[in-house]
C-alpha cells in the first residue's frame, strides 16, 4: 500500500474523544477575554473604594466642556475671553460628545451625577481598551499564552493605587494611558514576526504616528511618543531594511506632525499662543538632576523588591531571540520615554503620582510580558526563584502602598464637591447678602467654582487668566499684584498658602489695598474691598456669620470627602 493509500485508509481522529479533551479544557479564544474582564474588575473594585470623589482641577475641563457645547466657544464662563485654561483637548472632545449625547452635565443616574459616573465610566472602558491591546499583543508574541499575560497586566494595574486612583479621578489619564499603551501593543505587534515585515509597513507606522497624536493632544508631554515608532526601527529592524525604514519612520512622523502643526496654527489663532496657557502658568523649566530623584520617587512607592525582580526578568528575557525578545523592546521603548517625561515635568502637586500613568501601565506591560517569558522559557529552577521573587515583591509594594492609600481615601486631593460649595455656592451667598450682583471673585481654587459660580471669577493659580501666568512663568510678582489691585481690582478675595505666600497677597497687602476680612483662619481668608459695599450694616451682619459657615464646610471635607454636592452643580439657586 502506498503513502496516497494509506493517508486515505488511516483512521480519523474520533469526534467524541476530541469533545471529551475539548470539554476538559476551556477552549483558548475565551481565555483572553476573560482575563480582559477579570483585570477590569480587579481595578473597578479598587475604583470603588474612592467613591464618589473627583478632583477638582477635572472641574475646570467640566466648565470648558459646558461652555463649549452651550456655544461659548472655549471659554471659563460665557463672556469671558478665549484663554486655553485646559491642557487635554482630546478628553474635552470626549466629555463635549458625552454632554451633547445628554450623558454628561446633565443630572444623576440611580442617585450618582452623572459628573461622576460618566467619566468613571470612561475610564472603566479606557481600561478594558488598555487589557484588550495587551492581549492583541501578547497573542503575537507569545502564542497561547495572551491571557496569562493579560491577567498579569492587570493584576500589576490593580494592585497600583496611583493608577487606580488617577484613573478615576476625572482628568484625563485614562485616554492617556490608553493611547500609549495601545501604541505599544501596535508596536509590537509589528515586530513579533521573524522577518519584521510588519513594523514598516504603512498602516503601522501611519497608526503610531496617529496614536502619538491621540497622546500628545490628550497631555502636552504625550508629544514624546511621535519617537517611539521611529525609535524602535532604529533597534529592531535589519540593515537591508533601511530604505523601507526610512520611508516609514517619514510617513508616522507625518501621520504625527501634519494634524498636530494644524492643532499648533488653530491654538495660536484661537488664544495667541503656541502652548497651552496651563503650561505658562506651571513655569515648566528645563530638566536636572532632579529628574533621576522623581524617577527614584515612582521606584520606591512600587517597590524596589518587585521593581528589581521585574528587572532581572526583562534581563533574561532579552537574552533569547525571537519575537518575546522584539516584543519586549517594543514595550520598553515607550516605557523609556514615559520615564523620560515624567523626570522632565515639574513636581506635581497633588499626591500620589498623578502624570505616572503612563509609566505604570507600560510598565505592568512590560513586566507581565517579561515574566511569562521567563516562566515558558527558563530551567524550573530559575523559574522558582524568579516566580518567589515577584511574589515577595508583589506583597512588599502591596503593603507599602497600603498606608499611602488609606490616607488618600480618607483625604483624597481637593474634592470636587467640597470646591462648588465653599468657593462657588458660598460666595454667591456673600454677593447676595450684600447686594452685589456683578462682583468679581479671585481665588486659587477654579473647577468645582466655576460650575457653581455666578460671579466673574479671575483665576489666581493663572491657569485661565494669560496675565496671572506670564508673571508666574517671569518669577514677577509685583507684576502680578499690580494687574490684581489695579485691573482685574476684584470685589471678593480668597487666598490660602501657598498662594498667599507666593503671590504676596498676604493679609497687610490686601488690608493696605483697601480689603477687610470676612473670615481669617490660619491658613484661608476670605476678603471682600470695603469701597465695593454699598452698605456697610450689611459687611458688619456678614461677618459675623461667615466663619461658622466655613467651619461647617470644612468639617464636611474632613468627615465626607466623598459626599455627593448635587445632581448638578449650576450657577442657579
């Protein structure tokens, strides 16, 4: 009988007995998308545990994105000037499109605002986008085993409460953690075959080219990752590939640069300038030797256990050729721009890391990619060791975030609610009580304000006032306070450090300005300019209740950080 016979004598493979294999174990097409839901739900669970709490500079997009699609145009406030006060265009158009749909600004749902669950619920989605491009990416590199590093990647997601908690907190670091990290799954989806025809093709370059704009116009620093499809031609791809590599690195560089020139030309006509004014204001300088030290901070708050293990399983999984090892470089080379920028950025205020997302997200990239490498490809005993190294790693970032995250869900950074009721409510209240319709209002705090608000409200953080910002990035005070007292020339005054101390408004100033004080404190005062009252029994009636008012708001901060202030914050009564 000959080879043709026999192949068409020989004995099928019994349909039963397949079933039976099948039936015992789960078929593979599910285990990604399961692993996607099971990360989302690990970081929806630790979403929850902060509530109902938004931060308020989220506040300050909130109002652009009601000024906008109420036919404003992108103002603070109907009648103010065009002044770019927000930093993150693309998560505007988000909240713009969420508002006209009337998912946004518009009510509650079940009792929760939609101020609050809609962006929530945006993020919960950039989550899902961000597992389901880790598991497209790791279906390339590394066949069959997708849904282990899916899994991984969002364990590492879950068990970080910087992430978590700026994910959640209403600005924009979910689309930015989205759109890097898709970029990277791209990246290294075009890598993972072994002549690396893919990565020069035009419709990878033109994506990253595009993803790198989705970045750059979601943060200013996002205009970094236009080098990492460029960057990772230059490492990965052969010599005989130059002229192919060229022509690509050109096409993503156009697909990046052509829209965002057009985004430059429209912002210059639209508001005079070629940056946003936010970044004016914050007096961005250049980077030093304190770069390596916020790096070490991020270091330090993961873990250097875990970090150091994550380290030594990159190393041996870039040891072996093949497309783990070009996935892997595909990661990294995002994650060291992601690096790169959050040590170039000056100090954030607010805690917990807040422009580290990137970081984290490529970072849990990376590592699950890393670690499932060496767990398939490694002697037992290596992976044992390696396996027990990350896992007291895990343990020891686990515990030492536990302290840091407590205290920032029992006070969580500059709640929403709390700025619309102390700021915008309350001082509508003092216009009313003394009769002053058309008051002016300057105050550090802007977001939860600028939704409750019914005065002209001028920004003392600069971030939408150009004149407030060129004296902060000129390190010139006197100018400053000369265009408050002499133009702007407010009727209401809020300060508190450090505002106080670095503008110079400090109680003798504003006394010698003609002001007296509604309320002093240690570290807040509220002052109104004597000459703006036309009754002064009204001042003296004022003042005598202002500081329980405050007290009892302040109380609330403390006791009910995550205490719903409304359906909808409005101007109105």
């Amino acid at each position: 009988m000959n080879a043709t016979s026999q192949a068409l004598f020989k004995r099928p493979n019994r349909p039963a007995r397949l079933g039976a294999k099948t039936a015992r174990r789960p078929p593979r097409a599910l285990a990604e998308p399961a692993a996607v839901m099971a990360g989302t739900a690990l970081v929806g669970v630790q979403a929850m545990r902060l509530g109902r709490w938004i931060v308020d500079d989220a506040a300050i997009t909130y109002a652009y994105t009601r000024s906008i699609d109420e036919g404003y145009g992108p103002v603070q406030q109907a009648g103010a000037p065009p002044v770019e006060g927000y930093s993150n265009p693309a998560w505007l158009a988000l909240l713009v499109a969420g508002r006209r749909l009337r998912l946004f600004d518009h009510g509650a749902l079940f009792g929760v605002p939609d101020l609050v669950w809609f962006p929530k619920l945006l993020a919960l989605l950039c989550v899902v986008g961000m597992l389901a491009a880790v598991a497209a990416a790791a279906r390339a590199a590394l066949p069959g085993r997708a849904g282990a590093v899916t899994l991984l990647a969002g364990m590492a997601m879950a068990g970080n409460f910087s992430l978590v908690a700026w994910l959640f907190s209403g600005l924009e670091n979910p689309l930015y953690g989205l759109a890097t990290t898709v970029l990277a799954a791209v990246l290294v989806r075009g890598v993972a075959r072994d002549d690396l025809l893919d990565l020069p093709r035009p419709r990878t370059a033109v994506a990253a080219g595009l993803l790198a704009l989705l970045a750059a116009l979601t943060r200013p620093d996002g205009v970094v990752y236009a080098a990492a499809y460029p960057l990772t031609l230059l490492l990965l791809l052969r010599c005989s590939h130059s002229a192919g590599a060229f022509r690509s690195a050109a096409l993503s560089t156009a697909a990046f640069a052509v829209p965002y020139a057009a985004h430059l030309l429209w912002r210059h006509a639209e508001f005079g300038r070629w940056i946003p004014n936010t970044a004016v204001a914050k007096a961005q300088r250049m980077p030093g030797s304190a770069a390596v030290a916020h790096i070490g901070e991020l270091v330090s708050f993961a873990g250097w256990a875990l970090v150091l293990a994550a380290v030594v399983c990159t190393g041996l999984a870039l040891r072996r050729p093949g497309p783990p090892r070009r996935a892997l470089v595909a990661v990294l080379v995002p994650l060291s721009l992601a690096l790169a920028a959050y040590g170039t950025l000056e100090r954030d205020w607010m805690d917990l890391y807040r422009f580290a997302t990137p970081v984290w997200t490529l970072g849990a990239f990376a590592g699950s990619l890393a670690a499932v490498t060496v767990r398939d490809r490694e002697r037992p005993r290596v992976r044992v060791v390696l396996t027990s190294a990350l896992l007291a790693g895990i343990v020891l970032s686990l515990a030492g975030q536990r302290h840091r995250a407590e205290e920032f869900r029992a006070h969580p950074t500059v709640p929403m609610c709390f700025i619309a009721d102390r700021y915008g409510r309350l001082f509508n209240s003092y216009a009313d009580r003394l009769g002053l319709p058309d008051a002016v209002l300057l105050l550090p705090d802007l977001g939860g304000t600028l939704l409750t608000s019914r005065l002209r409200l001028v920004d003392l953080a600069g971030l939408t006032d150009p004149a407030i910002a060129d004296a902060y990035a000129a390190d010139d005070m006197p100018r400053l306070r000369t265009y408050v007292f002499d133009r702007v020339r407010p009727t209401f005054i809020h300060v508190h450090t450090p505002w106080s101390t670095v503008s110079g408004l400090t109680p003798p100033v504003l006394t010698a300005h003609g002001y007296v004080p509604l309320s002093t404190q240690a570290d807040t005062g509220d002052w109104v300019r004597r000459r703006a009252v036309p009754d002064p029994g009204r001042l003296t009636a004022l003042q005598r209740t202002t500081l329980p008012a405050i007290t009892h708001l302040t109380h609330l901060r403390t006791t009910s950080p995550h205490r719903s202030c409304g359906p909808r914050l409005t101007p109105t009564p």
